[in-house]
C-alpha cells in the first residue's frame, strides 16, 4: 500500500512539473511585435495640426509591414491601396528592431471630421492604431484654404490681318478636399462664327510619386488620352507616358534629365 502511494505521488508531482514548466516556456516566448507603453492606440488630431506628437513606438523581432486603411465616412477619398492621401507614414516596412513612426498629415479642410486605422504586421502578430483628424481645430475653428486658387481662365487669340477671326478657350478648374486639382474642362472655338468647337475634361488623380492625367473629348473629333506623369525624390517630374488607347496609336514616354536643380534633357 505504501508504494503505491509513493508511486501515485510520483505521478502527480511528474505531470505538476510538465504544467508548470509548459506553462514557464510558453510565457516566457516573446510575442513578434510589441507596442511602446505609453502609445495610444486611438489617437486624434486637430485640422490644423500636420502631425501627432509622439508616433506610434514598437519593437518587431522581424520583418515587419504597414498599411493604412480609410475608414468609411463622407469625407473619405478614394486612396492608393495601403495608404490615403491625408495620413503618411514615415515608413512602411523593415526589419527586425525599435521603431518610432511619425505621421504627417494634410490640414483638414473638408469641414468633416476624417479617420483612418494603421494596421502594423509582424508574422501573425497585429497592432491597430486608430488615427481621427477632426474638422476643427483646438479652438472650434473651422479652418479655411489660406491662398485664392485660380477656378476659370479665358484666352483669345487673334491676328491684326484678320481680327474677326479668331479662337477662344476657357477652362474651368475645380479641386479636391487636400487642394490638389481634380478636375479641368475646357471648351476651345474655332472660326469666326464661332460655330465648331471642342469640349474636353481632363481628371486627375494622384497615388504616391504618381499622377493620371486622363483626357476625354465631350465634343469634337478628339480621340481620348491618358497620361502617367511619375516624380522623382525632388518633387520634379521624370517620366511623362502616354498610354496607347487604340491599335493605331504608340505608347509615348518623355523622360526629363535635371542636373543641380535645372532641367537639361528631354
């Protein structure tokens, strides 16, 4: 009787050890990503303000990637996907190590309230941060574009031997919510009656280091045209492509060389 007791202690003393030591291993793993105490995970910022003070601090034991995301509202735009046009991220991606990453932001002056969640990856470990940019400032304000944009232009062109004859153009230009052109329509006569003329809406839109220019004719003769025009790091514009839209048209490309700032070659 007495060694089987001795024998069941054993095992009940074995199988407390297995637990306890199970339960030391898996507490004592690290988890892939872990986010700064201190760093709030919802976080609001006023229209006027162009960045949040403090970042988003993490440390990642391996590679890691972030996307940020609109959240639905009347004010979102429709955004590249990973990133809106709004909220920018300092970085998108690295390796394992301490990082801090700091938001730059566009003044707000939609008159709404806009918000947007970060979502940083790190193998099957997620953090979440919510970022709302409101549509007034500190003081209950709500901010104003600071500079007159120009909306509409008209040019005529004429010569002195025949002044009666002449072409006209006006163009309506209209902008976005973040004061980026959106739209421009013009209407171009020809002739002194004025009676032939041509009608074009030229829509822009913007991803990143990248803008499309796309080109249709409303009236006239026109065929329709598309264009990439890419930035480089300075901000100037490197590449201009045409995109071939019919079977008797050829992709177009214009690079542009700069040197010290000038503009050297096409």
């Amino acid at each position: 009787m007495k060694n089987k007791l001795s024998f069941l202690l054993s095992v009940v003393c074995l199988w407390g050890v297995i637990l306890v030591s199970g339960c030391s291993e898996k507490d004592e793993t690290p988890t892939n990503l872990t986010l700064k105490e201190g760093t709030q995970t919802t976080q609001v910022v006023y229209a006027d303000e162009v960045t949040n003070q403090g970042g988003i601090s993490f440390t990642a034991l391996s590679d890691w990637t972030a996307t940020v995301t609109e959240v639905a509202t009347e004010a979102a735009t429709k955004a590249a996907s990973g990133k809106v046009e709004w909220l920018e991220l300092s970085a998108y991606s690295g390796g394992p190590g301490e990082y801090t990453l700091t938001l730059t932001l566009i003044e707000n002056l939609t008159g709404k309230d806009r918000k947007a969640t970060i979502e940083i990856r790190c193998g099957t470990d997620v953090i979440t941060i919510t970022v709302e940019q409101k549509a007034t400032t500190e003081a209950g304000e709500t901010p104003a574009p600071k500079e007159k944009r120009l909306v509409r232009y008209e040019i005529t062109n004429s010569s002195s031997l025949y002044p009666d004859s002449y072409t006209k153009s006006i163009g309506e230009l209209t902008y976005n919510e973040n004061g980026k052109l959106a739209a421009l329509k013009t209407i171009s006569y020809q002739g002194d009656t004025q009676g032939y003329l041509t009608e074009r809406i030229y829509q822009f839109t913007y991803q990143e280091n990248q803008m499309w220019i796309d080109r249709k004719t409303l009236s006239g003769y026109e065929s329709d045209e598309s264009y990439v025009i890419t930035l480089n790091s300075e901000g100037y514009v490197s590449q201009l492509y045409k995109k071939k839209e019919s079977s008797s048209e050829q992709h177009t490309l214009w690079m542009f060389i700069y040197s010290d700032g000038y503009l050297q070659q096409i």
